[in-house]
C-alpha cells in the first residue's frame, strides 16, 4: 500500500519538465542498492506515463503513485 511505504532516498523533480525527471531518475537509481525505494516528486504531466514506461524497460518495479497537493509522488523499486 503507497500510505506505508518508506523510501531509502527521495528525488525531487519538481518544475522539471521531459526528459529531466526520467534522466535525474536514472542517475538515482544507478547509486541504489538492489531492493531500495525511490521516491519521485513530479508536476511534469508527462512523468504519468513516462515512470511506468521506464520502470518496465529497464527492469525496475514501479510501485504506485500517490497524488498530493500540486505534485504527485511515484516510488519504484531498484531492480
């Protein structure tokens, strides 16, 4: 459940539009041990799409995401 989940580093994307979120993203999870959770913190419409699409090409969990007041949080488990 998203409530619950307790990320090992957060990344805040906030204002960054397509490519970046997905570029910072990446860089994140390269410094991440197997298992730990990334959360996102985005406003960048296109991140709804582009996370999950990510996730499934690079072999990471996409977890969820969670809307909150002007941003929406996504986590991702490192492969």
């Amino acid at each position: 459940m998203i409530e619950n989940i307790t990320p090992d580093k957060t990344l805040d994307c906030r204002g960054l539009s397509c490519p970046m979120p997905i570029l910072k993203t990446k860089k994140a999870l390269a410094e991440m041990k197997s298992g730990q959770i990334l959360e996102i913190l985005g406003t960048d419409p296109a991140t709804v799409n582009d996370l999950p699409a990510f996730a499934k090409n690079t072999g990471h969990e996409y977890i969820g995401s969670k809307v909150e007041d002007g941003f929406i949080r996504y986590y991702l488990r490192v492969k």
